[in-house]
C-alpha cells in the first residue's frame, strides 16, 4: 500500500463501520491507532454500547480472524491458549494440539478483570511475546495480533482488577460512551425495525495492515513535539497533588507511538500537537494512579490529564 | 544537497535576516530617543551611541538565538508544523518523509520576503523612526532645552560641599609650595648687584700665594723668525691633475675679476 492510499483505504473502514456501528467514531479510530502502530487496547465501557459489535465489524473488514473469549472466574489458561487432545489417527490415538481462540487474528477477551489472575496472565503473556507456549511446543501467534479486552466499570463484585503493571502492556485504554440522542435515535430505527443483515466486503487485506503498520513508524515528528509528548508523560511523576503514581517511560514510547498511528489514519504526513493531547487520555488514564487528595475532590484521571495538557 | 535542505537554508537565511533588520530598527529607535534625551538636557550627542550599540549587541544577540522554523509556520500557515518536521528530519530517508518534503517544498512557495519585512511591526517602527527624526530636528532648531545639564554638573562641581578636592586644588594653585619654589627671597634679588663673599678658612684656595704679575723674559733660545709661514702636511695635499688644478684658479679668478 502507497503512502498516498491510506486515507482513501481509511476512508473505506470508517465509512464500512458506519454501516453497522452508529456513533462511536472516535472509538473506532483509536482501535484502528493502536491497530496500526501493532498493539494492544483495553476498552472501557458500560454493557450494550456495542463494544463487542465494533471490534466483529472490524474483524470483517480488515479480513482478520476474530475470535471472543468471554472471561469468567472459572476460565483456565488453556481455555484461552490451547491444550492437547487426544486424538484418534491413523497410528492410534495421539496427542494434538488445540490452538485455543488466542490463535486469532483480533481476539476479543470479554471482562477480562473477571478471570482470573493466572488465566489473566496466560494471555498478557501472550500478548506481549506473541507466542504461546504449551509444554514443550511453542507455537507462533499470527500477525497481525491485536487483543481487545474489555472491562465492566460498574460490576466490581467476584472480579481481578488488572494490576497496574498488566495495564501498562495495553497501549491505549479506550473510553466507551453513550450515544447522543440523535444518534440513539438512529440506532432504535435500524435495530429495532427489520433486521438487515450487512454485508460487509474486506477493505483491506494481512498484507495492507503490515503495510500500514510499517508506514505508522515512519511518520516524522517534530523534536519540539517529541519533547512535549515526554514532557507531557514526566509530569505525571511530578504533580504529587494530584498524582500518587506517574507514567512509565513506556507511556512515553506509547504516546509517540499513538501520536503517529493517528496522523498516518487522519491522511497526514507528520504528527501535530493536536495528535498528542488526543492520544493523551486513552495513553495515560490506565497509567496514572490518582492521590487521595484528587479523589477527594472527585477528580477523574482525564480531568487531571486535562489539567496537565498545555 | 537535497532540495529541501538548500530550501531550508534559504528560510533560515531569511530569518537571521529579518531578525538583524528587526535589531537595527529596534537600536535606531534607541538611539533617537536618547539622542532627543541629550538635546532636551545639553549633553553631546555622541553619548547617545553608547545605547545604541548595547541595544544592538544584547537584544540582537538575543533575536538570532531565537530564531525558530516555528516562526515561518506562524507567518505561512500552511507550513504549520510541517516545516519543522521536515528540518528535524533533514538526511534521514523514507518514504513518508520525503512525502513530507516535496509537500513541504509546495508550501514553500507561499513564504514571500515581504511577510518578513512588511509586518506591521515594522511598520509601526519606521514610523516612530520618522517621528523621534521629526522632533529631533524641530527640538534643535529651536534650541529648546529642559534644563542645562552640563552648567549643573559644572556649578555641582564648583560648589565647595560636593567637591572639597577642587578647593584644596585651587588653593593649591593660588599660595604655591615652598618646596616647588624654594626660598621667595631668592626670586627677589632679581638684577641685583650680589656681592659674594668667599670663606676663606672653609675654602679650598690657598690665597697665601696670592702675589703681583710679574714680566717673564722669553729671550733663552728663541730666535725670532723673520717671516713665519706654516705648511701642511703631504697627506692634506689633492691629487688633482695640473690641467684641472688651471681650470679651477682660472674660474676663481673670473669669479673675483666678475665680482
């Protein structure tokens, strides 16, 4: 793919997902960020606000595997990896492996801090080697991999929260939120009338996304903006009112990296500031850990995120 | 070099530039106030050049550290942010890159010497250059004065509680120092007959053979010469040819006869 085609194929997926997702823009394009910059993201939301509904119309339209593991106390690793099984073949019964819904091209790992910590770090491990190993075998996840895990804000009874340091290995943590009323409108009319079963055609291929994925990391950006993206991601660690734990440096990897994977989606050539205090709250809300005081005062994290954006 | 650095250069020449206009300006503006300052309260106006050239070398030295590609993008728009990428990125290659460039490079074009030069800034300046140029000009040919600077300093300078050193030095000068000129009854002998008198105990003269001349006779071996002549030595004699010896006692002889 050229550098002049992006946004005629960016153009293509959005209007694609419009087809099916009504609303929720700037979710998708921050799924499709952290798609093109090859990594992973935590989307936060309250049931029914079609979370699940994007990341499948997604699946179609860039032609990628999608699989969906809902979590529940009671999932095992192997559940998600894979196990062996035995099977019966021409020379008798052998063992075989079962790749597990991991072996995807998008996976989908519903309420994620509902698993367990063992089987929550079967998968992060996953994630972060791309690799899956059982046993003595390991086995090569296929790229592209991208893992969308969910998280239920409001049902906290019989759940793991993700430790921070887990958190940390989702590049973005995406932010769902009620439609308009307009918008709701529009979605009353399509779902709640004959249903209409779209059918979606792949817009881009493995092959277009590897593409995409290597002009991402080509994008220049200005060293004046790089050092505000770091500034920006330092001062977390120094606004001790507000902010008991800061951003590693990885946020600041993270940031530059998301900056980039916008401006390649939005048809630019280089990163802008705007790029950066956008990507800001999905890159530093799951990476900062508010002080007492802030809470006290009913502050969120992007309110302080706000606060620090200049 | 690649096009775009050569563009780059020429921006950034423009920009110093703009900027040593801008510094120049700024300077003439300070030295014409202090210039229209020196005429209002009488002090030379070659002081004014002292301002002038601190201006200039601080806040010019301070306006070429400042300058930034950013200042272009706010002039052009079109180039926000884009142009500082691009020199940020100047020799390293690929393809979004130079993507970048060659929109860059179309941008480009839009940058005229006047967006630099032309700004109402500048404007405003020149025009306060005309106007301080106006007033100094009227001020002196009027010759009008707030006050005299110069004759108050002098007068401060006279007056005895401010500068003690200046009447120790005037006094100095009007009563004199018997060290520098010695004994004032000397000065006044003047054209006076001075009758010395020698100590003779304390004198180094015998004055006991003190007697009358006396004649001597030189008469012993002498005899007295009819005609005394001298000659010279050979050595002092010229060598000078016989002819030429005829030449030259004829030539002083004309000389004489013309004289």
């Amino acid at each position: 793919m050229k550098l002049d085609e992006v946004p005629t194929y960016m153009d293509a997926v959005f209007n694609g997902m419009k087809k099916v997702v009504i609303g929720q823009d700037e979710v998708i394009k921050q799924i499709m960020t952290a798609m093109v910059v090859d990594a992973h993201a935590l989307l936060e939301g309250y049931p029914g606000l079609a979370k699940t509904l994007i990341v499948k119309t997604m699946g179609q339209l860039l032609d990628l595997k999608f699989s969906r593991v809902q979590n529940t106390p009671d999932l095992m690793p192997s559940d998600i990896l894979g196990t062996y099984l035995i099977e019966e073949g021409k020379s008798g019964r052998e063992l075989k492996f079962q790749k597990g819904p991991v072996f995807a091209n998008i996976l989908l790992a519903d309420e994620i801090n509902r698993a367990t910590p063992k089987t929550q770090s079967a998968l992060l491990e996953a994630m972060q080697e791309r690799q899956v190993t059982v046993g003595n075998e390991t086995y090569k996840l296929d790229r592209p991999f991208f893992v969308l895990a969910t998280m239920n804000p409001i049902e906290q009874e019989g759940t793991y929260p993700l430790p921070e340091a887990q958190t940390d290995r989702f590049l973005l943590k995406i932010k769902t939120d009620y439609p308009s009323f307009d918008e709701e409108m529009a979605i009353v009319d399509k779902y709640s009338e004959i249903f209409d079963d779209v059918q979606l055609k792949p817009v881009l291929k493995r092959n277009d996304i590897a593409d995409l994925q290597n002009l991402a990391r080509k994008i220049p950006i200005a060293n004046d903006l790089k050092r505000y993206a770091v500034d920006l991601v330092t001062s977390t660690r120094k606004k001790k009112e507000l902010i008991e734990y800061g951003a590693s440096p990885r946020a600041s990897i993270g940031l530059i990296l998301a900056a980039k994977g916008r401006a390649l989606i939005e048809g630019r050539k280089h990163v802008s500031k705007e790029d950066i205090n956008k990507m800001a709250f999905p890159v530093l809300r799951h990476r900062i850990i508010l002080s007492f005081e802030a809470e006290r005062n009913n502050l969120s994290t992007d309110d302080v995120i706000k606060q620090l954006i200049k | 070099m690649k096009i775009i650095e050569n563009a780059l250069a020429e921006v950034r020449k423009l920009l110093i530039l703009s900027k040593v206009f801008k510094s120049v300006i700024d300077s003439l503006i300070v030295f014409l106030a202090f210039f229209l300052l020196f005429i209002f309260i009488k002090i030379s106006w070659y002081y004014a050049i002292i301002p002038f050239i601190l201006h200039l070398f601080i806040y010019g030295r301070k306006n070429l550290r400042s300058i930034r590609y950013s200042q272009v993008e706010k002039l052009v728009p079109e180039l926000n942010e884009k142009l500082r990428t691009a020199a940020d990125y100047v020799g390293r290659d690929n393809e979004v890159v130079d993507a970048l460039d060659a929109e860059v490079l179309k941008d480009m074009k839009k940058i005229r010497t006047s967006l630099f030069f032309g700004s109402k800034s500048n404007m405003n300046k020149i025009m306060v250059m005309g106007i301080l140029s106006f007033a100094i000009i009227l001020v002196a040919s009027f010759n009008v004065e707030l006050f005299d600077f110069a004759t108050i300093g002098k007068n401060r300078l006279d007056d005895e509680r401010f500068l003690p050193i200046q009447k120790n030095l005037d006094t100095f000068l009007k009563e004199g120092d018997d060290d520098i000129y010695g004994d004032e009854s000397i000065v006044e002998l003047g054209n006076n007959e001075v009758l010395i008198g020698l100590n003779t105990v304390e004198g180094n003269l015998d004055y006991s053979a003190k007697k009358d001349l006396e004649r001597k006779n030189f008469a012993s071996g002498y005899e007295e010469e009819k005609e005394i002549y001298a000659t010279s030595d050979s050595s002092y004699n010229d060598n000078i040819p016989k002819e030429n010896q005829e030449v030259v006692k004829k030539y002083f002889n004309q000389i004489t006869q013309a004289g």
